[in-house]
C-alpha cells in the first residue's frame, strides 16, 4: 500500500515564513533573505515526508502568499495595473495581494475570499479583456528541480483549470468560455515541460468540483480535460479532488484519461456510495482520502483499514491519502509541553498525520495486524472514554426552550427605542473593535504569559492602553469607540482559554491568508464559562468617556469554526454550548452598563455546506438560531452589533437579517461594493456599515475615495440605517497608517452628513 499526501503546512514549525516576509515587506531584508527562507522550508517539508516513508512526495504546494495566486501568475493572469508598476517579479506578486503604495504608484490589492469550506483565503485572479493566458513562470518546474537536486522525485501539485477559471472574476466582457484554449495550452505545456525532467506524476487540483455542477458547466470540464489530456505524454496525471465528493462528476471523471483519482472520504458524504454505485476504473489509481487533514484527532485505525479492506474487495488499486492538504492542520505535537500526555495522545498534526498514513499501510499488509502494537494501542485509545462530559451543560442544553431564540420586541420597534436614547448621529463612525497591536502590546501579553511580570503590572500596561486609545478615539471624533481589544491574542483563543472545556496548544498556527496565521483552539469537551470574561476592560474603557463604548465579544459560530471541532457530538450541540456560554457574557455586559454590545461572527459563512442543497439542514438551521440564543436576553435599547468578513453572503442575506442583530458591518470595500445591490433587493432590515476602506493593505484611503464609496452605499441602503466603519479589525495594521486612515474616514462621514 503506497501512500501520499496531497500537500503540506508552508509557514514552517516556528512561523519562519512569516517573520521571514513581514521583515521583507518592511524593508529590513532582500528578496535573497525570503528566498532562501523559503527554499530551506521546502526542503524540510520534503524531508519529513521521506523520513516519514511517504511514497507520494508533493512540491510546488510551497507558497509565498496564496497557491491560486501562484497558480494565476503561472498562467500570465496578471492585471495590467499591477504590470505598469515596473516592479520586480516578486514585488509585483505581492502588490497583487496585498496593494502597492509607494514611488512607483498607488494600486489595491486583489480581493480576497474564503478558500471553500476552510479558513484559508485565497487572492481571487483577476482576468481584462487584454489578458493573454500564456505560460508565463515557472514556479512549478523550479520547485520540482529544486527538490530533484536534492535527490527527492516529487510528485509537483498546481491548482487545475477549471478550479482557476471559476474562482476567477471577469472584469471585461470575456468569459471563462473565452479562454478554453489558452488554457488548455497552458497545461499541456506544463504536462511537456515536466515530461522533459522525467517527472512522473503530476498532482492537477480541482475542489471546485464538489460544488453542485449543471449541465453546462460539465460540459465545459470535459471539453477542458479532453484538451490538456490530449496527447498526454508519459507524466502520469492525478486529478485531486477534497472538501466534498464529486456527485455530480464522478462519471465523467472516471471517464477520463486519467491515471489516479483523488477522492475524498472524510467530507465527501456520498464518496464511498459513488464508488459502490459506480464502481472505479481498473487502470487508475484510486487516491482514497481517508485520513482527516482538516481536524487534528488521531485517526481511527479500525475504521481506516475497514474502509481500505472495502476497496481491496472491489478490486482497485488504491494509495492511501489525506482527505485535503495538510496546510490546515499545525505541524506538529513536538514540543507541545502544555498539552497534558493523556490528552496528547488523541492528537495527530501533520507531522504525526504522515506517521499514521505509514502506520496504517504497513497494518494493511500485514495479515497479522490485530496482533500488531500499533493496531493495539490504536483500539485501545478509540475504545475508552474520554473525560469531557459536564452534566450541568447537558441539563442546560436540554432545557432551552423556544422563546430563548427569540429577542423582543422586534427589530423595528427596537430601532426606534435605540436611536430616541443613543442619539447618535446620522452615518455614525465606529471601528471594527481591535486597534494596532504593536509590540509592546504584544510584549506585555507575552511577558504576562511567561510570569516576567505581575497581573497588576500587565492589566495596569493594557489599561494605559485603553485610555489612550479613549482619548484619541475622542479627539479624532469618532461616534462609537471601541476599547481596542488589546488583551487578545486573537477573537477566538482569547474566549476559547476563559471557557472550561477548551484545550490549547502553544505554536499550532495554521495559515489564515499570507502572513496572517491563526491558532485554533480545541474543543475537547463540553463548554461553559467560568467567570466573566471582558466585563472588567469594557467597564473600565466605559468610564473614560461619555460616548459609547461597544462591549466587543465573538459570537458561538465563529468561536466553533475557528476551533479544532470533536468529532463526537454534533457541530448543532457544540455551537448551543459555546451559544449559551457567550449569553451569559452578553447578559453581564449589559448588567454593568454596557449599552452596545458587538458580537462578531467573521466566520459565519466558514462551514456553510459547498452544496447549496445542504445549506440550511446542515447549518443555517441551527447556526443562526445559536447566535439569537446569544443576544435573546437583552433589553430593548441595547444596540448588538455583528460583524463579519469578506462580503461573500449575497446568496445567504434573509438567514443574516435573521440573525436579528441591530447593526452589523461587513468587508465590502475590497469587492467593489457589489453586495449592496443584494441587500436592496432583499430588503434587508438591519442597520448596516458595509466597510468604506481595506484594512489588510497598509495604504491610506484618501478623504474622496470614502466619500465616493458613501455614495454608492447611499444609493442602496436608507441613510438612517448607513453606518461608517473600516472592513474590518485593525490589529494587524501600523499606528502609523490607522490613525489617518480614521481621520479621513470621520471627514469623509462628516461630507456626507452635510449632503444629506
Ligand atoms: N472585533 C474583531 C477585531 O476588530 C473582529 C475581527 C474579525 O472580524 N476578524 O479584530
Ligand atoms: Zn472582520
């Protein structure tokens, strides 16, 4: 049994990718410093995987910033915007994905998106009528030879054909029909380059293919194979799929000329009924995605090896494999000091992941494998109890009833009430909630952390903080203030460690998008709350000034999709604990004087089925009832806010206004304002502050430029229900541009005001 994986973490165990291109970004390396950052992580990524024996070893999966974006580049699919810069190759890649301001000019960079079900987000490409596609790198060939030189024959991945035209956005009046053969030319002369290094085999990515796919479009992916599989040459073609299964294609993939198919059995909920219903070819290869590489527990021998037993049954060739890339899990359990052993042991990061594949295939061929220690040890750990069950949580969860998922009086009487007694101005301004985490506010948490100092000194460092923040806040003019949110190391781990039944690791980052990485907590039993969790900073930064200061927590869905989830009781049951445990922080906030109160769900959309068909009794269903069960409780003039990232929820805006928030804001500005149009046609009933600048770039929006995009928003939203506010959180941003920034946003509202 040979075994592969589909691709590994690029950021390295110690984040070196990160702290590598920060210090490029800000001038305090060269390009020759990343380069060879870069180059030493892939050579350690390929060595852990032969240590580990896998068979299949991948390249190319290495990025600078974002695959797709690589893969665009490769392709020539570069706007001609970011090309008149005349930067270097790498400079303009990165003005692609983060925006360029500087001598050379002042570009936005690219929008960005959620990659399908995960917590990656990917540059979307771009493609003008002008744009030729044409082989124009070669990234891919490097990154192979590179790993050849080092004796290592890798399997080298890219993103497919279909899954980049479709993730891509059409400015002009071309369409992704329009470009079926540069495309196809495209891959073939990939397929032929790596042909001429005696390659011998090639990893073709295509998640989009377990979205739901009409008619038109199949048609369209079976043109675009028969093309770059025509006069395939002796480098044998993978064609990956994950995230999902392929119902709607399995057919015309297995028709294909191909010489393996990767399948996902973890997500892919009808996989296994597709191959049974459907059989598989003789002649290919079944890459058989049975190992989760998107959660972090071991994996269940028992039920793998039962699984593989099935195939064998049939007759197929299989090579055992990941269910998706490595890159969301964190590298690796070593030094993971704080994790107590007995829980440890229910964990396997990449690094073990790769252990467990080999583990698993050697069980395989072994007729005697009950017998075997690994298999033993395996059976035991799956067959005891864990310790994580609290009954208090259990009774609570069994007595909600329905009244508790519903706020009154209704939204359009609260409206009234809250603006007769908040009295804010027309457009208010407010921010997202975090301001620049420099490094001392990071040094202190850091130093707290690792008892240099005292709780008195550290909470006494993050108070100054506030009141300086209060008072410039303040003196800029901004309407709603915020207090900065500069105890947290992150919207969810901060929650995640005031909650009992949460775990944490002390370097498990996973990737975020480019330089922004995240460490999910783990929900290792039931949730409740200890004590309250931010009353005490809220209270403190209320009593500074008179203004309103916003209560600023993360809502149950976000706090569950940013965690590594159990996979033992139902993400509904996990998300009602985590619900009831953020109520009762609402319910003390509001206790203690707190008349906003925001609670974010960035992440709402993350676990939104692929499938539209799976949207509602799969997530919607209970999702947005956890987040009413959250704020039910409050009185008529406290004002909740919800925020969320990334504008992609035209298609779900009746379950948002049902979340029946008061406000919420929203990245819009990075997509061209384009979900304005759906909240009109919907209708849409909450109070709305659709971001007026992009907070992920470090250029400052001019004064015109958010009035302008004001405009806009006044064309489809009412004026007494138009917030004005940044896309998002600013805590990954510089004092130095978030502070002008704000200042032009306040003028800007105060030009509008006086056009109204
Ligand atoms: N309140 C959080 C912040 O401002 C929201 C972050 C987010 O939406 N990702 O940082
Ligand atoms: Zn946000």
């Amino acid at each position: 049994m040979q075994t592969s994986i589909i691709g590994y973490p690029r950021i390295g165990a110690h984040r070196e990718l990160k702290f590598a291109s920060e210090k490029y970004f800000k001038g305090e390396v060269d390009i020759n410093e990343l380069t060879s950052v870069a180059k030493d992580l892939r050579n350690e990524h390929i060595k852990s995987q032969k240590e580990a024996g896998i068979d299949f070893i991948t390249s190319n999966d290495f990025s600078l910033y974002d695959i797709l974006l690589d893969t665009a580049v490769l392709c020539g699919i570069v706007p001609k915007r970011y090309k008149e810069l005349g930067l270097s190759d790498t400079d303009t890649y990165f003005a692609m994905a983060r925006g360029y301001q500087g001598e050379k000019g002042d570009v936005k960079a690219l929008a960005m998106k959620k990659w399908f079900n995960t917590n990656y987000h990917y540059i979307v490409p771009e493609i003008e009528d002008e744009t030729e596609v044409k082989l124009s790198g070669s990234k891919i060939f490097d990154e192979y030879d590179e790993a050849k030189a080092n004796g290592f024959e890798t399997k080298p991945v890219i993103i497919g054909a279909y899954t980049l035209l479709s993730l891509t956005r059409y400015t002009g009046s071309k369409k992704k029909e329009d470009y079926l053969d540069d495309i196809i030319a495209v891959y073939k002369e990939i397929l032929a380059g790596l042909e001429k290094r005696g390659t011998k085999w090639i990893q073709i990515e295509e998640p989009s293919l377990v979205r739901d796919i009409n008619a038109p479009e199949k048609d369209f992916l079976l043109k675009l194979y028969k093309g770059i599989l025509s006069g395939k040459g002796s480098v044998k073609v993978l064609l990956q799929t994950y995230y999902g299964d392929v119902r709607d294609v399995y057919e015309t993939l297995t028709g294909l000329d191909l010489d393996g198919i990767g399948l996902d059995f973890v997500e892919g909920k009808e996989t296994l009924n597709l191959v049974n219903k459907f059989g598989f070819p003789k002649d290919k290869i079944l890459f058989a995605g049975l190992i989760n590489g998107k959660n972090i527990w071991k994996n269940d021998y028992a039920k793998t090896l039962d699984g593989l037993n099935l195939l064998k049954d049939k007759g197929i060739n299989v090579v055992l494999s990941t269910s998706c890339s490595l890159l969301h899990v964190p590298y690796t359990l070593d030094g993971e000091e704080k994790l107590p052993e007995d829980k440890k042991k229910y964990f396997a990061f990449a690094k073990e992941k790769l252990v467990e594949l080999k583990e698993i295939a050697l069980l395989y061929e072994n007729a005697d494998y009950k017998n075997d220690a690994a298999f033993a040890a395996n059976l035991k750990l799956f067959g005891s109890k864990r310790d994580c069950e609290n009954k208090e949580v259990q009774n609570r969860l069994s007595e909600i009833k329905d009244e508790d998922y519903v706020r009154l009086p209704i939204r359009k009487e609260r409206e009234k009430i809250q603006k007769d007694t908040l009295k804010l101005p027309k457009f208010p301004t407010t921010t997202i909630g975090s301001f620049p985490q420099t490094k001392d506010v990071k040094k202190n948490r850091s130093d707290f952390k690792k008892g240099l100092i005292s709780e008195e000194e550290y909470k006494k460092f993050n108070r100054e903080k506030i009141e300086r923040a209060i008072r410039w806040q303040e003196e800029i003019g901004l309407d709603v203030l915020v207090h900065g949110e500069y105890e947290r190391n992150d919207m969810v781990e901060y929650f995640g460690e005031s909650l009992d039944g949460y775990l944490f690791t002390q370097n498990a980052w996973v990737q975020s998008y480019g330089t922004r990485y995240l460490k999910p907590p783990i929900i290792w039993g039931d949730i409740s709350r200890k004590n309250p969790i931010t009353v005490e900073w809220s209270v403190y930064a209320q009593s500074l000034t008179k203004k309103y200061v916003k209560g600023m927590l993360t809502g149950p869905v976000t706090i569950f999709n940013w965690s590594f989830p159990r996979e033992d009781i139902s993400i509904r049951e996990s998300m009602t604990q985590i619900a009831l445990a953020i109520r009762d922080e609402v319910l003390d906030l509001e206790k203690n004087g707190i008349k906003i109160i925001q609670i974010d769900e960035a992440a709402l959309r993350e676990k939104l089925p692929l499938r539209k068909s799976d949207w509602n009794s799969e997530y919607l269903d209970f999702a947005i009832p956890a987040f009413r069960l959250v704020h039910s409780g409050v009185k008529a003039e406290t004002q909740i806010h919800t925020h969320m990232c990334y504008s992609e929820f035209t298609d779900i805006i009746p379950a948002i206004d049902n979340m029946d928030a008061d406000v919420i804001t929203f990245e819009a500005s990075r997509s061209d304002l384009l979900i304005l149009d759906a909240l009109k046609e919907n209708n849409f009933e909450t109070e709305a502050g659709p971001g007026v600048y992009d907070i992920h770039s470090p250029r400052v929006p001019s004064v015109d430029e958010i009035v302008t995009a004001l405009q806009k928003m006044r064309k489809k939203l009412d004026d007494d229900k138009l917030w004005v506010n940044p896309d998002c959180g600013l805590k990954t941003r510089g004092e130095e541009e978030t502070k002008p920034s704000l200042i032009n946003l306040v003028e800007a509202a105060k030009i509008i005001r006086n056009e109204a």
